[in-house]
C-alpha cells in the first residue's frame, strides 16, 4: 500500500506524488488480504461475473437458464441492462439477485477499507471503473450505499460524475498547478487499463470555470489491447502512435495543446516513473526496473509545440478520483473505488479550495 505519513513540501511535477497542489493522496492501491487472497478481488468485474454464474448454475439445476447458453464473460453490460430493464422476469429477477450478493462483497470490502487509517474520516467515496457504465453498476453502488448506512456508516457513496471512460483522463488536469496549463486549452491524457488503453485531448473549458470543473474529453481514442495480447514494446509503440495522432487532430482542430502528458496506470508509482508493483494485468512486464513508460513518450515526442514536452504519471485510479476534485470542495476526506479487472482504491484530503488555487 502506498500511504503517506509526513506532509512535505509538493513536488510540483512528480511521478506518483503525495502532495499535488490541491489535495493530498493519503493511500491509495491498498492491498488488504484475507485467507483466500486480495480482499478487492471481491468486487471486481470479474467478482461480478462469477457471483452471476453461480447463480446460473444454481438455475439450471432447478431447470433452464434464463440466460440461456451465452457465457456470462460474453454478455456485454448493455445486454444486462436490457434484461433488467425489459426482460424475462426470471432472467430480471436473477440478475438482481446477483447484483445483492454483489453489493453484499462490495459493502463488506468498504468496511474494510474504513477501517485503515487513511480511510476511516472518509466523508464520500465515489465508485468508477467499467462496472459503474451500466445500470446494473449504478444499482450495484446504490445497494451498497444503503448497506453502509444501515449498518451505521455516515458516508456518501455515489457513482462517478464523468463517465469512466473520460474520468481517467479529465483527472489528469490535476496532476500539475493550473498556472502550467495557462496560455493552452488542452492537454494529452492517457488511461491503462488491464483490458483498455484510452488516450484522449481533454478540453480545459478554463475561461468557462477556471478549477476545470467543465473540462471534457474532446477527440478520444481507445484500444482494447487484451484482445490483441500484444508484447510490452508493441503495447507502447501503439499508445505512441496513438498520442501522435491525437496531437495533429488537435492541431486540425485549432486546439492550443499544452506541453503535458499526463497518464494514469495500474500500481504503485515511483518518483522516477516506474512501476513498484500491481501492474501484473498490463502486456508484458510493466514493474522491471529498466521499463520507465514516461521516459520512452518524451523519447517519442519530446516537443508539443514550442516546448519540451513533459509527462506525469499516477495510479489510474488516484486519477480517476482527481476527475472529482471541483465537486468535492465542500468536505475534506474522501476516496475512489474502482471496479474494473479489479477494484483501484485511493483516498484524499483536500488542501485548499479550487478557487484559491485559481486566484494564484
């Protein structure tokens, strides 16, 4: 687990850092275990599926399927939905069910988690990832929310503002002080994902709200590299190429790109841009110590305009959470839950206001 217990000055333009202008990262990717393993992995994407074929299973010893014979992996979340929503009432009834069992590992995880020192004054949590894209998801956190309360908690949980997609790169905007990006109106973002590698150019909609609160995701591009199994050195060519791209639409686009690229990725992340651990689910082998991805895009594209390109990067789902941070001026603690390939945690404490920042 990566927690910080002093509060040093911030390094305003570090790889994984504790301290970013507006708020601290207290902790985030911990790995809390039990006898059977890492405690997030019950409540995960792939949690989600296993709890579904259980009760499946259990269907079709009392009879037939509602599902019928699809694999539960390869029923997309937009087929859930239209089950749920529209459906058999059998089929209905059972994804719910799974959806309760998974609610129930989900709150239990969320006790858990509350009890580090880190967690335990968090005032909300908000829950993204791939799981959160769907009604199925939104039901799943709702159910949980109301786990949590009864069982005494006094905590927000809710879905994620942006959608998951966009989250992991609008976040990226807060990985340096604003007066960097002032003069441009957008920057290079980039998402990995254990299934997903997402790049976009994010729109800073500054003279609209100067703590980016309505900065979006312009041109977007996403590949899905865990159906293509490449090797490591293909997977970065790609995420290159990819960012080169992105950078002669903006330019078509009249887009001033700031000299930026910031990335979000699974695991802990060194001050010198490694990966310490917990990328296991990428191509290849992210956390060898000669591997450093921020090294290689400013090998690649060392300038973005008239200036030396610069790249940062932190944990996706500490930047995922970022994505949140104008909406979150009102309380002081709060944390991330992502539910994807696994379920990326971290957990924050406000600084100061947005509009402080802004004002220097």
């Amino acid at each position: 687990m990566a927690e910080s217990s002093e509060t040093p000055s911030p390094s305003l333009l570090a790889h994984g850092a504790e301290q970013l202008s507006l708020v601290s990262v207290d902790t985030y990717n911990a790995e809390l275990r039990t006898a059977d393993g890492f405690i997030g992995d019950r409540a995960s994407k792939r949690a989600f599926q296993s709890i579904l074929d259980d009760w499946r299973e259990r269907m079709r010893k009392a009879g037939e399927d509602p599902l019928g014979d699809t694999p539960s992996e390869e029923l997309s979340k937009k087929q859930l939905d239209k089950l749920l929503a529209d459906g058999d009432a059998e089929a209905a009834g059972m994804i719910h069910g799974a959806i309760e069992e998974f609610a129930q590992e989900f709150a239990a995880v969320v006790r858990r988690l509350l009890r580090l020192k880190c967690w335990k004054d968090a005032q909300r949590i908000v829950v993204g990832g791939g799981l959160r894209q769907s009604r199925i998801g939104e039901l799943a956190i709702g159910r949980t929310a109301v786990l949590l309360k009864a069982d005494g908690h006094d905590l927000e949980l809710k879905p994620i503002r942006y959608d998951p997609d966009h989250a992991g790169l609008i976040g990226c905007v807060q990985l340096v002080p604003a007066w960097i990006l002032a003069g441009h109106d957008s920057i290079l973002a980039v998402d990995i994902g254990g299934s997903n590698i997402r790049a976009g150019v994010v729109e800073l909609r500054a003279k609209k709200k100067a703590d980016f609160s309505e900065a979006e995701v312009g041109r977007f591009e996403l590949w899905r590299h865990a159906e293509d199994d490449p090797k490591r050195a293909a997977a970065v060519a790609r995420l290159i190429d990819m960012l080169k791209d992105l950078i002669k639409r903006a330019a078509k686009d009249g887009h001033e790109l700031a000299p930026f690229i910031g990335i979000g990725c699974p695991g802990v992340i060194e001050a010198d841009g490694s990966i310490d651990r917990g990328g296991q689910n990428l191509p290849g082998n992210w956390e060898h110590k000669s591997f450093n991805l921020p090294h290689l895009l400013r090998e690649a594209i060392p300038r973005i305009g008239d200036h030396d390109t610069v790249v940062v990067m932190h944990n996706d789902a500490v930047v995922q959470g970022l994505s949140e941070l104008p909406f979150m001026q009102d309380i002081e603690h709060w944390g991330v839950l992502t539910i994807g390939t696994g379920l990326g945690n971290a957990c924050f404490t406000n600084r100061k206001s947005a509009k402080e920042s802004a004002r220097k």
